[in-house]
C-alpha cells in the first residue's frame, strides 16, 4: 500500500501498543457477548462491532435482509433489480484503498484500514428513496463522512466532494457495456457532505456490506435520491468547481445535482409525490414522500434561499 509521508495520524489518533493490545481482547469479547445477545446468525469474523444511535435512527420498521440485498440498483452489475445479487459474487472488495485528492492538506492513497481506523462505527436506521418511487427502511453501519473528512484538511477552495465508483470490467459486467460513462461518478457541496446525516456506509444488519450494496464503502445520504449514495468508492477529491455526476450527465433534464427528495417537483417521467415501500406488498397503497425524504428539519437550512425546482 502507497503511503504518502505527509498522512500522519492525528495526535489524538495514535493509540499506546498496550491500550491497543487490551482494547483487542476487550473487543474479541464483546464480540462474543454481542453473538449471544441478539443471537445473530452471522458468524464471529463477519460481524462488525458498532454502536446504535437511536438519535440519528427512524422508528420505522426495517426492510428484511433478505429486500434490502436482493432488491438493488447497482448498474455495473446489470440494471435488473435482482443483477447485484446474482451477478456480483466475483467482485473482491479486499484489500481495498481510497485515494484523497484534490483541494485538502493531506492527499494519497490509503487503505480503507487506515482511513476507518480512528472512527468508531455507528448503526443508523434510514429509509432510501429511489427515484423510481420505491423506498425501504435500511439499517446501515457506517461513520459519519464529516468525521472522515475533517481527517483529510480540506482547503478554504474545497467547495465540493466528487466521489467515484471503482473500475473493474472484469468482475462487473455491466461495465462492459456503455449503459453509463463509467466510472460512476456523484458529488456533493462540502457542507451536505459534512452534513452530520452523511455517512459512510461499511455494513447492513451488523455485517459487512455484500456486494450488491456497495462493498466495501458506500455513500449514504438519507435526504437525497437513491443515486446520489455512491457505491464501491475508491475516490474522493475535494474541488472547488462543482463536479459531474453519472445520472446528470447521462439525462440532464431528468437527474440534477442536488437530487433532494423532493414530492412537489415531479421526474419529467412519473410523479413522485409517493412511494411503494419494498416489502408491503404489490397491493399495499403508496405512501406520501416527504420533503427531503423527512429529514427537512434537519436539513432544510442547507439550502434556505435556493429555489429548488431550479436547483432538482
Ligand atoms: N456505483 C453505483 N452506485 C449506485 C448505483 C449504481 O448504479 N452504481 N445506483 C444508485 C441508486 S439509483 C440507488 S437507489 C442506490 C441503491 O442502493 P441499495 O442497492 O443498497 O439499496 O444505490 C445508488 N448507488
Ligand atoms: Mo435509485
């Protein structure tokens, strides 16, 4: 792994070997005691230690694992729901690294331990609205993109995060055919990505994420249209222009930048108004979108002044 030499740890990162040894043991028993508390059936080497944040979470009931990784938007994979699951079991996701580029004091190539390291791993409940209208209730585990980014120093030019998927033809077959321009490409103004709602997602239900939801670090941005949650990341730069994203640049009149949920401006193609919940059954009614998907309070303050059927 390429380390550049000007990456050092903050201070308050660097952890004594004997704190480090302790805290291991500490961890392979809480470990334990994690298994035989919720009776989880996931193995012991694939369940991350995490801890729940009730303040951040929905009440709502959680989509089944079994919906929430068999029901997926993942075009390199196919654009058919159920492609990522069936078409992605030859995608490694380990070892992986994160290059840091752009506007910011420390830039490089890191691997995704390094980068997690310092940060401890929270689960956060959120629903993810497609732009098809559909939407489910997922319980992610990830940290907070902020927290991660404050890490990297960020510039004063530093106005915008693009992020970009991985290439790899060979073990995502949709990318052998020009559905999009890949890479996949998103974006975000740097204060929706210092958002403290934004996170990096590493894990669903407690386990590492499968592929077809983005192994092994997805964006999620509970606020915005699904596409904006960027899978299978290997990049993120800091600019000061605001960058291109895969779904603008494919249909410009149907995919803005901002892409927040949003049921008063329709998709030039369909309403959306409401929503079909995965898992309620083809017969259950739609249920209401709300305005940035409910996390108005929390977020509505980002974009005071805009007019957001200009900015979609
Ligand atoms: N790289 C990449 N990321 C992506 C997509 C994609 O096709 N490629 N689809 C997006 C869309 S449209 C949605 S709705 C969410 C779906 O996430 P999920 O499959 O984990 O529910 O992923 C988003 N991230
Ligand atoms: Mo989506």
């Amino acid at each position: 792994m390429r380390r550049r030499p000007d990456f050092r740890p903050l201070p308050s990162e660097i952890t004594p070997r004997e704190a480090f040894v302790s805290r291991r043991q500490l961890l392979q028993g809480a470990l334990a005691l994690t298994l035989a508390g919720t009776g989880s059936l996931a193995s012991a080497a694939n369940s991350l230690r995490f801890r729940k944040n009730p303040v951040y979470s929905t009440q709502e009931k959680v989509n089944s694992f079994e919906e929430i990784t068999t029901y997926n938007n993942f075009y390199e994979f196919g654009t058919g729901k159920s492609d990522p699951a069936e078409r992605s079991a030859q995608f490694r996701p380990t070892p992986w690294s994160l290059t840091v580029a752009g506007e910011a004091e420390v830039t490089g190539t890191f691997s995704l331990e390094d980068v997690l390291r310092p940060h401890a791993l929270e689960e956060r409940i959120y629903r993810l609205r497609c732009v098809e209208a559909w939407s489910m209730v997922v319980p992610w585990v990830g940290v907070p993109l902020g927290d991660v980014i404050k890490r990297f120093r960020p510039t004063s030019r530093a106005k915008y995060v693009a992020f970009k998927t991985v290439f790899r033809p060979g073990e995502m077959p949709g990318q052998r055919f020009p559905v999009l321009d890949w890479p996949y490409v998103e974006g975000l103004r740097i204060d929706e990505a210092m958002h403290p709602l934004t996170i990096l997602a590493v894990g669903v239900y407690g386990e590492p994420l499968p592929n077809q939801n983005g192994a092994p670090l997805r964006l999620v941005v509970p606020w915005k249209y699904g596409f904006k949650s960027i899978k299978s990341i290997v990049e993120l730069r800091f600019t000061e222009q605001q960058p291109p994203t895969s779904w603008n640049r494919s249909a410009p009149q149907e995919y803005g930048f901002y892409a927040n949920v949003n049921p008063e401006v329709d998709h030039p193609r369909w309403s959306q108004a409401k929503e079909r919940r995965i898992g309620t059954g083809v017969f259950a009614p739609r249920v209401p979108t709300l305005p940035f998907n409910g996390y108005a309070e929390q977020v509505a303050g980002l974009y005071r002044g805009m007019d957001l059927v200009r900015y979609y």
